[in-house]
C-alpha cells in the first residue's frame, strides 16, 4: 500500500494553520456538518491480519498498534476524527484478533459515540466483502451515506468538507484523493539505453486514494450485484470500478491534509510520534 514520510514542518507555521483549522473546523461541524453527517454511518475496516506489519500483528490487531507519544491505539485517532466531524454511529468491520477491539471499544460511550461490530464472514472475502456482510445484516440499515475509512490510515482529513462535497455534487461515491504523492524509489529517465537523468523519489503527478470512501446507499444495490457472482471483493478494485463503468458518477475529493498509511513495519517505526502529538492534539 501507499505510504508518506513525515514532512518537516515550520513550527510557527504549523501553529497557525492549526488554530485556523480548529475554528474551521468548529464551525463546520456547529453550522454544516450536523446536517450531512448525521445520517451518515462511519465504518471503519479493521478485520485483516496485518502480515506486512508482522511481528507487530502477532500481538496486536493492526489497527490497535500504539502511535504516538500516549501510546494510543491508531484506531482510537480514527474514532475521535469522526466524532469531531459528527459522525456519531460508527460501525467497525472485525476479524482477526477483533476482541482487542471490542475490548478495548466497548460500545463507544467513553467517545461519546455509539460503535457496533459486525464479525467478517467467511464466505464474504475482501474489505468489499466485509462491507457487503454488513450490510446484510443490517447494520447499514440507518445510513444515507456511508463514510468507509481503512483501519490503518492515520489522517487529519476534514471529514465534514469531504462530506459536504460529496453531497453538494450527488455523487454516487466520492474517494479522498492526495495530489502530492511521491514515488518511493529514484526513477531514471532513458535515452535509448543511455540514463540521462535521475529523479529521487519524485512527485507522482496524479492523485492517489488514501482510503476514505463515501458512499451513497443506493451503492449497496451495485455491490449486492457484484456479490451475486462475486465472493471475494474490493471495494476500489471492484465496487468503485463497476460504478464507474457504469458512469454513475464516482467524484474525487483532493485534499492537502496529512495522511500516513502504517500498513508497513517499516512505515510503522518512521511514523514521528512527536509529529502525531503535533498534528492531532485537537483530538484530545
């Protein structure tokens, strides 16, 4: 999966962005997002394994893996976003050592939100699958829209201005897109067999999705279909595919806000915990 260095920031900087971000956010959350989020369900894919985070993931569910300098889990900075942006029912997709998460969870009252779980099934592969056995069993049934956010992303997204987009242009699903993505490796430019130019790790030039889906209910009927035949599923490689072809309008929101994927042992120990108290002290 895609991942980001943490970027070296100007202090005085960074505190100015940061208190303009919480009035606006503030104010998104007390004027316009109370109305697009509060039928809006949040699910939080957190079932898988987490083998490229291994040895990590013998111990912990990869999502309950401690970040920053309180050492709280990675999924609790996903739980605390939502409810900053009003996102009050949450549901999370478990599996794998999902205990820890129920455990630890419970039902949301210490975060002033509710969380249910739904168990990934079996006969149900993929995030897509999961997505699908959820919805199957109802857990779905209250959503208008449905805010789907993989489990081992670490991000400041503003949820509520995503979701206002999302609404404002009827999209059917919406992916939130990063324009400032570099390649990982140094890329060397040719002339026949000659290298004339090397590059390290240069801007990609395209929008990368950094795992945060909304989703219209009526995207439920499409994945139902793609389940017919389908038993192993992916939401990008399958559900948003489909709709696309389909052209029923899959939009994407750009946004500059930070984003880390930890689906790496190595990402994991380049992740600055002081960093993380920086960027998301107005969580706590």
């Amino acid at each position: 999966m895609l991942w980001l260095l943490p970027c070296v920031i100007n202090q005085d900087v960074f505190l100015e962005t940061r208190i303009k971000s919480k009035f606006i956010y503030f104010f998104e959350k007390q004027v316009i997002g109370v109305s697009l989020t509060q039928n809006t369900v949040g699910v939080i894919l957190c079932g898988g394994e987490g083998k490229r985070l291994r040895p990590l993931t013998y111990y912990f569910q990869k999502a309950m893996i401690p970040i920053g300098s309180q050492q709280k889990p990675l999924l609790e900075y996903i739980v605390r976003l939502m409810k900053y942006h009003g996102i009050n029912n949450i549901v999370m997709l478990i599996g794998y050592k999902g205990q820890q998460i129920v455990n630890y969870f419970n039902d949301g009252e210490r975060y002033s939100v509710k969380i249910s779980y739904v168990w990934d099934n079996p006969e149900f592969g993929g995030n897509g699958g999961a997505l699908y056995n959820a919805y199957l069993k109802g857990a779905l049934d209250d959503a208008e829209n449905i805010l789907v956010y993989y489990g081992d992303i670490l991000s400041d997204i503003n949820l509520s201005e995503m979701l206002r987009f999302h609404d404002e242009r009827g999209f059917i699903s919406t992916l939130a897109l990063s324009p400032n993505y570099r390649v990982a490796v140094g890329v060397a430019e040719l002339d026949g067999e000659e290298v004339v130019r090397m590059v390290e790790k240069p801007p990609l030039g395209k929008p990368v999705t950094i795992g945060v889906v909304a989703l219209r209910r009526k995207a439920l009927d499409v994945l139902h279909e793609i389940a017919e035949t389908k038993r192993d599923i992916d939401i990008m490689g399958d559900l948003i595919r489909v709709l696309i072809e389909r052209r029923l309008r899959v939009g994407g929101y750009l946004t500059s806000a930070f984003w880390f994927d930890l689906g790496t042992t190595e990402a994991y120990e380049k992740l600055d915990p002081n960093e993380v108290d920086q960027r998301f002290g107005f969580l706590f």
